[in-house]
C-alpha cells in the first residue's frame, strides 16, 4: 500500500511524504484523482489552523443557557488524512467541553489504498485526543452517506446531532447558536452557515449568507435575500427559514431525528437526501433553519469523487424516491417531465417512507409551497 502521509511525532505535525522517489506533483496528482482538491496544499497547512471569525460581532456576546450536549457525527469515504485531522482538531478545539459529548468517527467502507483510521489512532495518542470522547465505526461495505449517517447516528448518546462533513474546519463560536436554537425549539433543524474552503488553495471565504432551494426537477439551487434584510442588525443574529438544507451539515435533537424517520435508507451514495430531509421536516415537523451566527468552513468540490452505482447516477435515483415520497401529482408530473432520466430509473421499494408519512400525518405540498416557498412553482405555461 502507498503511504502517502507520515508524522513528525514529536510535534505532531502532519507532513506529506516528501521522499525524492514521491515529488509533490505526484501528491497533487494523487489528490485530483482520489479527492478532488488540491492535497499537498491542504497537507502542508497540517493538523490545525486559525480561521477569520467571520460571524456578526455581535454574534460572540448572545446569552445563551444551553443545557444539551452534542454528539458530532463524522462520517467518511476515502477522506484525506490532513483533512480529517483538521476537521476533528477543529471541533476539539473550538467547541466548549461541557457540550462535547462525543465525537463518532464512520468510516464508509473506504478503498484500501485510502485507508487513515489507523494512522488516525495514532495520531490521536500523540495529540491527546480525549479517547473517552472518541468512537470509532466502520461500516463493513460502502454504505453511502445516508445510511453511513444514520447508522452512525444510532450509536450516538448525546442530546443532539451535529453531522459534519469529513473535510471541513468548524469557526469560532460555531456550536452554542446550533445547540440554543434546537433547545428552544427540537422538532426542527438547524444548520451552519457554510463557508466556502477553496479545493484548489484551502483559502477560507465568507459566502454570502443564502438560503437553499430547489426547481421542480429537484435540483437545489440558492435562494438569495433581497440586498436589505442584513442592514436590520437583528436580522444577522436570529435563526432564519430555508426551504432546503444546503447539504448534510446539521444539528437535530438525536430523540426527535429517530422519530422524523431519520434519512431515507434506501438512498444510496450521494445527493438529494437534503431536499428529502427539508420536506420532510416542513410538512411533518417545524422545518429547517440556519444559524447566521453559527460557521462551519467546507471544502467544496467542482466534481464528485465517486463513481455511480453500476449505471445508475445515484443523485437521480434518491430524487426519484424523493420526488415520489413528497410531490403531488401535479409536480410529479413536472419532475419527470423536467428529470427525464428520473423517469428511466428503478426508484426501489417505498413502502417504508410512505407509512411513514402517513404516521407523521403530514401536510400537503400546497402548505409548504404557499408557506414557505411560493416562489417554488410550475413552467409559466402550465399555470
Ligand atoms: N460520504 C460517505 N459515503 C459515501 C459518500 C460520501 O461516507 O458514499 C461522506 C463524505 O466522505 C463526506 C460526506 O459523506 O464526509 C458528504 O459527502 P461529500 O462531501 O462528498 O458531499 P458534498 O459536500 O460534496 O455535497
Ligand atoms: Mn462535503
């Protein structure tokens, strides 16, 4: 096997293998193919680094009387080495140690020339990890983020959830608005602003605070506030509503996660959960929110490192569930129409998530289109 990282033990310092035989356009080479970013960068920048606090000023002085703790739920697939030690080094070093429960640590069945859980093991002897908070899994094929995330998850024993990609870097004051917002109201969920690492240099950048959305063929798309909502200051501080979560990045109370039905099992790999878990929440529960207080930097990548189940794009497969499970007819229709390859694919069994919305005694779409998202509508000429 290739061993592509090593450490200074001593200082605990990430290196990447720098022996003559592997010059570092090999490293970056390898980072393209394997990651989808730019490795050698994320690996020289080693195991921790200062963020910009780029949260409202006002942010760092809100009262807060929190009284959950938070189990951080990692999952991963063939994650570089110096990201997940950054991911993790972040959380211990920027979450407060009375709401740290635990942090669980997934690995999704990655490729044996991938492997870091045992290069993570020792590392984490050398920086002292708190083992007492450490809990590592593995799943025993590739299970896909979704089941990988819940499987996870079941394990947990924490108040709430807090699911983090394996390669982002948590920003100060990150958990306390995730973790407040869910006290004061637990059947919902509540998500950072996602900040944007550059997978070409790792630079961190403030985005423009957004919400998430989607057209009728189910692609999500950002929807954007009109110039003046941040002049009101209040309005940089205080939990807003989003028609969709903009990706799996999230807090939920573990007990109510359970009870929501979870993420659709019969997802598999990649895309839409999302959107799946946003309608689900709006028609059955309190929906879900952003924190524009709360940070969380994210390596966002142009391409999808994985390859598609046999023939199939798993991103259309897990619409088609979604889109069966929470359209009406009349959307349904749109979906397909607009979604072509959807229509070709094998949706797989429903029957669970169907009962399931029938349990929830869910609302209709109508309700969330009228409420929530009513700029969410059909081609013109259809109306
Ligand atoms: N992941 C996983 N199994 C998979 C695909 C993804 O465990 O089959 C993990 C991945 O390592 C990451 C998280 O799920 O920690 C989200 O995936 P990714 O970052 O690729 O999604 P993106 O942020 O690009 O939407
Ligand atoms: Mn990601």
């Amino acid at each position: 096997m290739e061993r592509w990282h090593n450490f200074d033990y001593k200082s605990c310092e990430v290196k990447h293998h720098l022996s003559t035989s592997q010059p570092e356009a090999d490293r970056y080479d390898f980072g393209q193919k394997n990651y989808m970013f730019n490795v050698l960068v994320s690996d020289k920048l080693g195991p921790r680094r200062d963020v910009p606090n780029v949260a409202h000023e006002k942010c760092s002085s809100l009262p807060y009387a929190i009284k959950s703790t938070a189990s951080i739920v990692i999952v991963y697939h063939n994650e570089a080495f110096s990201t997940l030690v950054r991911t993790i080094n972040s959380v211990f070093d920027r979450t407060p140690k009375e709401y740290l429960h635990e942090i669980i640590l997934y690995d999704d069945f990655s490729e044996d020339h991938l492997q870091v859980e045992q290069d993570l093991q020792k590392y984490a002897v050398l920086a002292g990890w708190d083992k007492s908070k450490l809990h590592w899994l593995k799943a025993e094929k590739r299970e896909g983020l979704m089941r990988a995330k819940v499987y996870a998850a079941r394990n947990a024993t924490g108040d709430v959830l807090v699911f983090l990609d394996s390669h982002v870097e948590v920003n100060v004051g990150w958990i306390e608005p995730l973790l407040n917002a869910i006290q004061e109201d637990p059947r919902r969920i509540v998500q950072p602003v996602i900040d944007l690492i550059k997978s070409d240099n790792f630079q961190y950048t403030q985005v423009m605070i957004s919400k998430g959305g989607f057209d009728v063929s189910l692609r999500f798309q950002w929807e954007y506030f009109d110039w003046t909502y941040f002049n009101t200051e209040e309005n940089n501080l205080k939990v807003f509503e989003t028609p969709s979560l903009t990706g799996s990045n999230f807090a939920v109370q573990k007990k109510f996660f359970h009870e929501i039905g979870e993420f659709d099992l019969g997802m598999d790999i990649w895309g839409s959960e999302n959107i799946e878990v946003s309608l689900r929440l709006w028609l059955c529960a309190n929906g879900v929110f952003i924190a524009p207080c709360s940070h969380v930097g994210h390596v966002f990548r142009t391409y999808r490192p994985y390859k598609t189940r046999s023939d199939v794009d798993t991103l259309i497969h897990n619409a088609a569930r979604t889109a069966k499970v929470w359209l009406n007819d009349k959307y349904l229709k749109h979906f397909f129409d607009y979604n072509g390859r959807a229509a070709k694919v094998d949706a797989g069994d429903l029957t669970e998530r169907f009962e399931l919305r029938n349990r929830l005694k869910c609302k209709p779409l109508e309700w969330f289109i009228e409420n929530v998202y009513p700029t969410f509508k059909p081609p013109r000429d259809e109306l």
